[in-house]
C-alpha cells in the first residue's frame, strides 16, 4: 500500500494508536502526512533510536514538522547547562567572586537576626486581632493566667452510697470557678488611614501599590468585614483610582447600608464607563432601597439590554415586583393586547405568564404551590403559570412567602366588586401593603368596564372583576364571575370561540389554584376544543395531569407546549422531571406506552413566527451593531497600524505602505496615518506621492509640523526648492526648536541661490542702444532697452501700464543707483499695484533698492505712503525667498527704516502697527 494510500486511514486513528509501524518511518510518508501529533511521535521514535539511528531522516522530520506547526513541544530542545568552559577567565571569576560575596552577606544577616530579640520593641504593643474575632490579647501577657491548681484529687465515689452524698450542684460551681477568664474584646475597629501618599511613586508602583490594596480590600469582604474593606478600598482610591475599586467600594458599601456613599461610588463608575453594569446594578440596588423603584427599573433595563439573562438584575426585578411596582403600566388580562413587563417590554409573551387574574405581579404564598391541596410536583414550587424557572422571559418572578391577607382586597373594593355597584366608567381600586422596604405601600388602579373582545359589556365587566379578585388571591370569588361569564356567554347566543376559550382557561387556573385539578383538565379540555393547540390551556392541564400523577398525558401535554413554543423553560423542565419518573416507572420501554404526541401545524408554531420587532427594539440592535462595528474597526485599525510601524522600523517600507492603506479604508480621515505613508514614501523615493499625503494630513490638521517637514522634504526630492523652504519656515514658525528644520533650511537655502545663479547665467544678454545727447536735452529710451543713464539724468517712465514698464523703469534706476528716481517711480504707482508689478522677477537687491529708496526721500515727506509700500511688499511673490537673500549690510537698512518709521507719528499707522511689519520683514 502506498503512502497516499496508508495515511488517510493512518490520520484517521493517531490519536488511538500508541505504535508507529516502521512502514512510516519514511521520507515520502513524512513528506506527506500532515497530521500534526502523529509526526511527533514519528519525531520521538526516530530520536529514541528503537529503529536506528538516522540523522538526516531525524532532520528532515523536524523540518517538516517546523512548516506544520513551528510551536509544536517536539522541537523544543534542551540547552545544556553552562559550565566554566562556557565563559571567559574574567567573567568565571566576576561570578564565583558575586556568588562569595552574597553567602558572606547571607551568612552575617542570619547572624544578626538570631542574636536580635524578634519582640523586644513590641512589649507594649497591643497585636491587631484576628479578623472577624475583635479579640486582642498584648503581647507581653499570655492568653490564659496561671492560676495555682490544688493538685489533690478528689476521690471519686465507688459505690451507690458515695453517689447519693455526692452534691452536684458544688461541683459544678466549682469547675466554674476554675474556668478561664473571657478574653477582653476591643469594641472598636482597628484604625485605618484610608488615605497614602504616593505622589513620589511612578504610574507603574501606584498601579501595583493600589491593586494590593484592592486585594487587602477583597480579602477583607470575603471575611464579611465590610467597615476594613472599605478602609482598603478607600487606600487603593487614593493611590489610583479605578473603575473595579470603585465598584467594589460600592458593593461593601451596600452590605453596610450606606446608601448615599454606595451611590456616590456608582456614580464615578459611571462616569468613567457610562455602562458598566455592575455599577449600574449596584445603582439599581441602591435606588431600590431607597424607595426609587422607578429609577432602579431604568437601570435594570439597561443592564437587560446587554445581557438579557443576567441573573441578579431579573432576581431584582423579582423584588421590586414583590413590591408591587408595575413599571410603566398594570398587567393586563390574556385579551388584552398590550403586555407590559416592569418597564420593558418582549416581542413574544411568556407562555407561563398568568391569564386573566393571574396577570398578578406579586404572587402570595398561597398562590405559590398553586392552592393544591392534594399533592404538590415533585421538585417544584409553583404549579401553576408562574413557573419556578429562571430563564423564562419574566426570570424567576415567584412569591417568596407570607400571609395571604396583606393582598386581599379592602373590604369596600370587594363590595363594589361583588354587587357591580360602580357606574359605568368607574374604577375598582386593590390596595395592599405589598412593600418590603420602609413600608411602602402599591396601588392600583383598574377599569373594569375595560371592553374584552367580542363580549358584550356586562360580560367584559364580569371577566374584569374575576381578573381583580384572581390577582388580589381570593381564588373562589374570581372562578364564580367567571361562570357567570361562561354561563352569560351561553345564554346570549353569541359566537366568538376565541373569548369563550379565554374563560375556560382563566377559570381552569382558579380551579388549578383551589387543588380542583379535574375540573381543570375539564375547563382545559373546552378551551382546547374551541382554540386547538393554544398554549395557556395545555400548559395547565399539564400541570393538572402531573398533580394527579398521571405523568404520560402530562409528558404528551409538555411536548405539545414545547412544539408551539420551545422556549418555555418550565415545560423543559417538567420533560425532564417527568422522564425521570417514567423510567422508574414503566423502565427502558417507557416511550411505548405513551399516548400519540399530536403534531402542531406550522400555523400554531409561535417560535417559527415572530413578531416583527418594534421599533425601539430595531434601533436599539442598530445601535448596538454600529457599537459593536466601531469597536471591531477600532481594534483592527489599531492591530493594523501597530503592524505597520513594525514594518517601518525593520525598513520594510513597502509592507508598511499596505498596512497604511487598510488603515485609510477603515479611519480615512485619520491624519498620522498619513504622515506615516508619507514617510514611506519618502524613503522609496515616490516623493510625488508623499507630498499628497502630506497635503490631505494637513487639510485635516493645518498646524501638523510633521505633515509640513515632509512635505518640505518631498519638495526637496522634487527640486522645487521655493516651496521646501516655504515648509521649512512653517515648521520652525510651529516650533523653533526644531533642529532638523533648521538644518535642511540653510541646505535648501544654498540650493536655491545655486538654481537662481544658474538660471540668470543661462539668460541671454539683450543688447542695449545708447543715444549720446548734447546740454540739456531730454534724453529717449530707445526701442527694446531697459535704461539709459547719463551722469545724474534719468528718462523713465512715471506712469508705467504693466508690470513689464514698471521692470524697465525701476531696473533703469538700480542700475545707476539712482534713489530718488526710484522714490518718484513708488510716488506715481499706487501701493495695491506693487506685488502685480513686482511679479515674480523680486529678489533681494530690488527689496534692499526700495527700502534705500523709501527711506531716503519717502519717509520724511510722505511717510503714510511709505508704510503703505511696505505693507504691499511684503505680499509679492517669492518676497520669502528673496528675503533670505539680503546681506547683512542689507538687513541693518531694514531695521533702520523701520526703526525710523516706528518713530513717526502718524494718524494712518500706529507703533503696534509698524512692530507688526516689522516682524515680517526682520
């Protein structure tokens, strides 16, 4: 058999063979089997050396088994110990040397501690005690006194004569003498500072120090010593505070009672973690204590909407109904079509909510087993609709005992209730101490001419008081209006099948109630009759059959309910139980003797319908999916981003670039991530591509000084020296600390005045003609020359049109340094024109021009217009660039116009206003 053959049966049994043949001690075997814990043992046998020594075979099954799993234990191979053969001269004799000096010191240590008395500074310290003890005994007094004994014994009697002369009573006074003091106990709590002062200490050592604190503080609860667990957790606070010290403190708060302060600690929770549920249980806890039941329902359903089956929030609400709250409105009849649930509310009813009166919210004791008085199910507490079941849709919302009085109806309400003597319209009040904090007291209010489906009015009315009386306890009362209902719906002839079936069952529960489980099953099996496969009816001739033990009908009933609904958890339950019992009973043949389980029609099936969600619920589980969907974004982004600076600082830039751009897809608008990319690029030379990242960061973040170094580094790679050094500037505008910046500025400075220099070499000379002229003649500009200049005289043109006439009249005058012709050339263009016509031909020797120019002939006359030039210039293009190029000689000119202009007065400019400038051009 080949090994293609051999391994897909040899894969299938690995984990059940402890032998390996031989036949699979082969590279072709090996190569192609893929199961990860037989190639170790293959790994282990061609170690050990049973078969043969094979070192190559050896390796190539580790290689492989590397490729499979590069975890796997089997590679794992001891290192040897180190020995003095392993280490240099100097480094074996720097350890024998360490290991001398520590047994030396070990050594004069264990000396000093046993020549030291372990107590003698705590003669008169008082030991704490033993938690939860309260008892103290000093250290320098034992626990039990001497005290002298009489060494003589008592002769004991020897026979019945001795007996009779023996005094009990001395004896026993005597043996109580001789007992042992009480030991003193301290009264008061040991004192503990709840506040430590660790401001010296680092993040990480408050971090450690108030989680040992924390610890103290949960050992301490643990021990039901509340008052020290709040000492400790109220010390871990002031270390570091945190959202599990808090709770914590909250909850030993509660089990003290201190309300206010448990609240307080619940609070910080919650503004830390806006829904965190133990804080908000905790709340809840508190307001329902303090009587603020409403506002400990909101809570609840809070924590309900994160996990519906938190097992403390539904036992709370279980005490809150016990109360009598009813949330956000009363339980209703089973015709009602609203059903409200403690201030939330469910898509599909509880198949074992109670059906007409027994939409009670609080169950008495009586009502807890369901009134049967014949025999109570096994292992159940009520065997009614109000299930003993903790996964229902109510959660475990069952009596917890007391008297039935406290829920019976005044007498005056029971008399309204009886002879109907309350108009049309009226209410029907059933008040009852139902409270288990601070006496508070519930009360309701209901409509008992409330319409019920088809029935007529007088019909609803008699429904509706049964529904009162059943809820209120008086079980007997209710099942005679709801005869009379039955037996008004029969004699007036009508046909609704559905109202009728609900009689039957709210009278079958009354029945089931009173122990009468016959006429249950009976009622039980109308209902059915007239509404096959409803629930409620099924469900309670179920727990009607299992009362009178006839557990086959009632296992068929059980699984007809679960057929309809599945989730009803006392049906499961109830399955299970009666299982059980069949077995014993009937043995392993148990199912044949059971009754035909009816098939439920797909029609009837409640868990293969749902209602369609509310609204409320559709934006809640919106709301939720977007959280959720944020939160797994965040965390990948973050995964993806710290992948890809790993990338960046192996150099492995183009790996990066990918991550960067899952990245994007995920927070687009995120701008390190592309300052980041950029980077990449950068260093793959793609400088076109970086600086559009570096444009979209700061389009995000204007001021980011990365973003701007480099882009001014992918300008550089571009050769667009200009817009590098305008980067630059930024960057130190930012942060002038930035030496890097500065670097690359006096580089790309230098760059610059090489590309200018080499452009203006490479411009070719324009020929110039000059006209000689005699004496005072006027002298012409000839056609295509800049300037012409004889001695002091100068023909320019005052009024230039263009920014090129503007050109040739000012570069006439620089050229024979002429200021004042340059003064007269400012005086006739207007200032708003001056960076139009300067264009892009400015550079230095033109600004330190102007500056000479204004200040020596317009700054006396006309310092207004001056300030106005200078408030232009500095707007024209490439004036940055062309700044820089200004020689010292050129800037003290600068500063001294300004210095001079600063001290004008002048009613168009003030000196806040020149110092401003001046930053612009210094």
């Amino acid at each position: 058999m080949s090994g293609e053959a051999v391994f897909p049966l040899q894969s299938s049994t690995a984990g059940f063979s402890t032998k390996v043949p031989v036949e699979h001690l082969d590279y072709d075997y090996i190569e192609k089997c893929k199961d990860v814990k037989y190639l170790e043992k293959i790994l282990k046998i061609l170690r050990s050396g049973e078969e043969g020594i094979y070192p190559h075979l050896i390796k190539f099954c580790e290689s492989h088994l590397e490729k499979l799993n590069p975890n796997s234990r089997a590679l794992r191979k001891e290192n040897p110990v180190a020995t003095e053969a392993n280490f240099s001269k100097d480094e074996w004799n720097q350890i024998v040397d360490d290991l001398r000096t520590w047994a030396e010191e070990t050594k004069k240590t264990e000396t000093l501690l046993k020549e030291e008395s372990m107590f003698e500074d705590l003669s008169d310290v008082k030991i704490p005690p033993i938690r939860s003890s309260n008892c103290f005994v000093p250290h320098n007094k034992t626990s039990l006194p001497k005290q002298t004994r009489n060494p003589s014994k008592r002769v004991v009697p020897r026979d019945y004569q001795e007996w009779d002369k023996f005094n009990v009573e001395e004896e026993c006074g005597k043996v109580d003498g001789h007992l042992d003091p009480p030991a003193r106990l301290n009264s008061g709590h040991l004192n503990i500072r709840r506040e430590v002062d660790a401001s010296c200490n680092s993040h990480q050592e408050k971090l450690l120090l108030a989680n040992r604190e924390k610890d103290k503080g949960n050992e301490a609860f643990r021990a039901n010593d509340y008052e020290e667990a709040v000492a400790y957790y109220s010390r871990s606070l002031s270390i570091f505070p945190t959202v599990n010290a808090y709770n914590n403190r909250a909850q030993a708060q509660i089990r003290l009672e201190h309300w206010h302060n448990a609240m307080t600690d619940c609070l910080q929770v919650l503004e830390l973690e806006p829904r965190n549920k133990k804080a908000l249980l905790r709340r809840a806890t508190v307001y329902y204590h303090m009587g603020k039941f409403q506002m400990a329902s909101e809570d609840l359903r809070t924590v309900l909407q994160e996990e519906p089956n938190n097992p403390a929030a539904m036992g709370l609400i279980c005490r809150i109904k016990e109360v009598g709250f009813r949330g956000n409105g009363v339980f209703l009849p089973e015709s009602s079509t609203v059903r409200v649930q403690l201030g939330f509310s469910f898509s599909k009813v509880q198949p074992s909510q109670p059906v007409g009166g027994e939409e009670s919210s609080a169950a008495p004791a009586e009502r807890g087993d369901m009134g049967n008085a014949q025999k109570k199910p096994h292992s159940r507490g009520d065997g009614g609709p109000h299930t003993d079941t903790s996964n229902s849709h109510h959660g475990p919302w069952r009596g917890k005992g007391g008297t039935s009085d406290k829920y019976k109806v005044p007498e005056e309400s029971k008399e309204k209730v009886a002879n109907g003597s309350s108009k049309r319209g009226s209410t029907a009040s059933a008040q009852g101490d139902k409270g288990t904090t601070g006496g508070e007291k519930a009360k309701e209010t209901v409509n008992l001419d409330t319409p019920c489906g088809a029935l007529p009015p007088h019909l609803s009315r008699l429904k509706n008081e049964g529904n009162l009386l059943f809820k209120n306890g008086q079980f007997a009362d209710a099942l005679e209006k709801y005869s009379q209902a039955i037996q008004g719906y029969t004699d007036s002839g009508m046909d609704s099948p559905e109202d009728l079936c609900i009689l039957y069952s709210n009278r079958a529960a009354c029945y089931l109630k009173d122990g009468n489980s016959q006429d249950c099953i009976q009622d039980c099996t109308r209902a059915l009759e007239l509404q096959p496969f409803s629930l409620k009816p099924l469900l309670r001739r179920a727990m009607a059959y299992e009362t009178l033990e006839r557990y086959r009908k009632a296992y068929v009933d059980y699984k007809t309910v679960l057929q309809i609904d599945i989730s009803v958890q006392a049906a499961h339950d109830s399955v299970n139980r009666i299982t059980r019992l069949l077995i014993e009973q009937d043995g392993p043949e148990w199912r044949e003797k059971l009754p035909d389980i009816p098939l439920v029609p797909l029609s009837a099936q409640q868990h293969r319908r749902e209602d369609p969600p509310s609204q409320q619920v559709l934006q809640a589980r919106a709301e939720k999916a977007s959280r959720d969907a944020e939160r797994r974004a965040e965390v990948r982004f973050t995964a993806l981003k710290q992948e890809g600076n790993d990338f960046v600082k192996k150099g492995q830039y183009q790996e990066a670039l990918g991550k960067y751009a899952e990245c994007l897809k995920l927070k687009p608008k995120e701008c390190a991530i592309y300052t980041n990319r950029a980077l990449c690029y950068l260093k793959l030379q793609r400088f076109g591509e970086a600086k559009q990242d570096c444009d979209a960061a700061l389009e995000l973040e204007p001021d980011n000084k990365k973003a701007f170094f480099r882009r001014a580094l992918a300008n550089k790679g571009l050769q667009d020296y200009l817009a590098c050094s305008s980067d630059l500037q930024e960057v130190l505008q930012l942060d002038p600390n930035v030496q890097e910046a500065e670097k690359e500025l006096e580089e790309v400075t230098v760059l610059l005045r090489q590309s200018l220099s080499s452009a203006t070499q490479d411009k070719p000379r324009k020929t110039v003609a000059i006209t000689e002229v005699d004496g005072e003649e006027v002298m012409t500009e000839a056609p295509n020359s800049e300037s012409s200049c004889t001695g002091d005289n100068i023909s320019i043109n005052l009024k230039p049109s263009s920014a090129y006439e503007f050109g040739q009249s000012l570069n006439a005058s620089r050229c024979c340094g002429n200021t004042a012709a340059c003064a007269k050339l400012l005086t006739s263009t207007e200032p708003e024109l001056l960076p139009q016509y300067l264009s892009n031909q400015l550079d230095g020797h033109t600004i330190s021009f102007i500056v000479k120019a204004l200040d020596s002939h317009l700054l006396e006359k006309k310092p207004d217009l001056a300030y106005r030039h200078l408030d232009q210039l500095h707007t024209a293009d490439r004036f940055r660039v062309a700044l820089m190029m200004l020689e010292k000689d050129e800037r003290r000119y600068v500063t001294q116009l300004f210095e001079r202009l600063s001290a004008v007065e002048s009613a168009e400019f003030t000196k806040d206003d020149v110092q401003n400038l001046a930053n612009k051009y210094i």
